[in-house]
C-alpha cells in the first residue's frame, strides 16, 4: 500500500484524505486477513499544493503534481522491484502517472486498464478547471503539454493499443465543449456497453494484452460507479456503474499478468459517517484477493 494523497484542486482536503481515511476504516487490517504479507508503505510526498494554475502548462497545483509523480514514481520502482504488487491509493487520478510510468521502468511493456467514469483527455489549456484530474490520460497519448522536464520525463509512454478504457460516459460533455473523444483512438466501452456484463469484455481486453506479451496495470477512478452507488466524488453523473459491475471489472482484471492498482477519487468529506470508506474496504479486500 503506498498512499498518494495527491489533489489536483490544490487543496488539503477532498480527495487528499481519502488513503488516511481508508486507513482509518481498516484498510490493513482487512487486507492483512487476506494476506499476511500486507505492507503499508505510508504517504509519499506530494509537496505544498497552491491553488493557482500555471501560466505554461495550465494545471493548477502543478509543482505538488510534480512532487507527487517522482516520489509515486519512486515507491513504485521499489515495489516492484521487490517483487510486489503495488496499491496506491489517491487522492485524485494523476497519481496514476508516476505509477504507471514506474512499472515500466522496472518491467518494460505494460499496458493499461482504465477504469473511469470520464476519458480525462482534456488538453489543460482547455480545462476549465485546471485540474489534472480531467487531463493525465491526454497527458499520456499527446505528451507533456507544457509541463516541466521532472514530471515530464516520468510520464508512462504507451501506445493506444496498449490501452482500454472501461466505463467512460462523458461524451455529451465532451461533445459540447468540442473536444474530442478517445474512441477513434483508444478501446473504449462506455458504461452502458458494460452494466450487467462487465467481466466478459474486461477479459478479452487483458487476455489481448497477455498474447501480446504484455502485463498490465490497473487503475480504477471510483466516479465510474453510479451516485447511487457511490456519491462521495467530486465529479458526479447520470448513469455509471454499480458495485457488482466494478467487482467484476477487477476480478477480471487483477489476475497473472497484473503489476499493480492505482485507486482513486473518493471524498471523505462527502462521506460523513464513513460508510462508503467501509464499503471501498470491502471491495478491495475482495477484489485483491487473488493479487
């Protein structure tokens, strides 16, 4: 476990405490009854976030994401290396750069499985917001739009076809702000294409990559599950997937040939009583079982 409590909004709350509050719900102890072997590594560094974009890049908060893809880059490094499998546990999806990144550094060719309720490809000078969070998939097809040479060198190079995004349902969005899509580029299944029987394409993309000889990372944004299901995110939709469509996504997903697992995007401060830590709990401490 390495915690990675990254936000992209530059703020210190949100999302940046969702890995202590996972902790707090018994994260450890419920992985630990799985696997005895259950290592938590603490936080990374992820700087001082400040609130202000950059007037290159566009990002808010740019020398915290800077800070916290070399320090995640680094832990993963020494993950692997030491033969395990890592979980980091954001804060907000940008984490997945260094990670990603990291694993291939250590192992090569490897692809990505990424489970999200949006594309994040927005181009940063067009976000509206300025987060990271809506652009670190762009950031990985297009390149580093402005970012220092630190973060920069440590972006994950991959090719589309090493890529599948699961759960997607941001296209009206996409649409009317004119940016395009992923799904000329990229395999892309949106939510509706996997309610009800998410396993089945999950598997014939991973079985894709393993003939090609390539492992696979997983990275899961929990804003792909319905409100419903899960209303502690910052970035809430119509439609979205519930639980047993996200159980079955990992299942599918973390088997021989998966590296490691970036989860991210739940706040706590939208989660008053706890319960949906507890449930993110639960579902992990499942869906790890076979790692």
């Amino acid at each position: 476990m390495i915690g990675a409590p990254f936000n992209s909004a530059g703020r210190a709350r949100g999302v940046r405490n969702a890995p202590a509050r996972w902790r707090a719900a018994g994260l450890v102890d419920v992985l630990r009854g799985r696997r005895a072997d259950v290592c938590d590594a603490g936080d990374v560094d992820i700087g001082s976030p400040v609130p202000s974009r950059d007037p290159v890049s566009g990002l808010l908060a740019q020398q915290s994401l800077t800070t916290a893809t070399v320090s995640v880059h680094a832990a993963v490094v020494a993950s692997i290396a030491a033969g395990q499998f890592p979980l980091v546990l954001g804060g907000d999806c940008p984490v997945l750069l260094g990670a990603l990144r990291g694993a291939q550094d250590v192992l090569g060719d490897v692809a990505l499985v990424f489970v999200d309720g949006h594309e994040d490809a927005w181009p940063p000078d067009r976000s509206v917001t300025g987060h990271a969070a809506e652009c670190e998939l762009g950031l990985v097809l297009a390149g580093a739009h402005g970012l220092p040479a630190e973060v920069a060198d440590r972006l994950p190079v991959l090719d589309p076809t090493r890529i599948v995004a699961l759960g997607p349902r941001d296209a009206s969005e996409l649409r009317a702000a004119g940016i395009a899509s992923l799904g000329s580029t990229i395999a892309v299944l949106t939510d509706q294409e996997l309610r009800g029987k998410a396993a089945v394409p999950t598997e014939i993309a991973v079985g894709r990559f393993r003939r090609r000889g390539y492992s696979w990372w997983l990275h899961v944004d929990l804003d792909v599950l319905s409100t419903v299901a899960l209303p502690a995110v910052d970035h809430p939709q119509p439609g979205g997937l519930d639980w047993s469509d996200l159980a079955a996504i990992t299942a599918a997903a973390v088997q021989p040939g998966c590296v490691g697992m970036t989860l991210t995007s739940y706040n706590p401060d939208l989660d008053v009583d706890g319960r949906h830590a507890r449930r993110i709990v639960d579902y992990l401490a499942e869906a790890l079982a076979p790692a």
